[in-house]
C-alpha cells in the first residue's frame, strides 16, 4: 500500500507541477506577461520547490493514516475516506488564514 500511495504522491507532484506552471506562470502574478514560455519555464523552477514538499510532507502521511483507519470498517470505507481526505485538504486553510491576518497589515 505504501508504494502504491508513493507513486500515486510522485505522479501527483508531477502534474501540478505542469498543469499549476502552464495555468499560472510565475510572471503572470506580477503584471503584464511578455513571454509566455519563459515565465512557464521559470515557474519549473519555483512551483517545485512548494509543491514537492505539500505533497510528501503532508498529503502522503494524511493519506496514509486515513487509508489505515478507514480499512479498519466495515461499512462505509469510501464515505469516511473522502470525508477525511476532504478535511484534512482544508485544514491548511484554517491554519494559515491566521497568518494572513499579519500580511495585510
């Protein structure tokens, strides 16, 4: 299960990376984008650094304990999966939403 979970985490990295740097590229947050290609080309090298560790710092263990206490029942695996899946994913949110607190300020 373990590298199952570890493979499914490598292919996910994989294509945020692409799909987030193609959609947003790192110019784009900042004004007018010139060349589209090397602001996407940039953003290879900025998105990794931020999505690679969310993925396998967070996201692998959470999947990881969900996965082990939801095979636990009997009825309702799949219900109880999503539901700590979906809560765990917006966890983060209420966590960091303190922080933005200090940056508008």
């Amino acid at each position: 299960m373990f590298k199952r979970k570890l493979l499914t985490a490598l292919i996910t990295s994989i294509l945020s990376i692409f799909l987030i740097s193609f959609l947003t590229p790192v110019d784009g947050f900042f004004g007018q984008v010139d060349n589209y290609w090397k602001s996407v080309l940039h953003s290879f090298v900025i998105f990794p650094v931020y999505i690679i560790p969310c993925v396998f710092l967070y996201r692998l263990p959470i999947s990881l304990l969900v996965g082990a206490v939801t095979n636990k029942m009997e009825a309702g695996q799949f219900q109880f999966s999503i539901i700590g899946h979906v809560f765990f994913a917006i966890l983060p949110f209420f966590i960091l939403w303190f922080f933005t607190i200090y940056s508008v300020l």
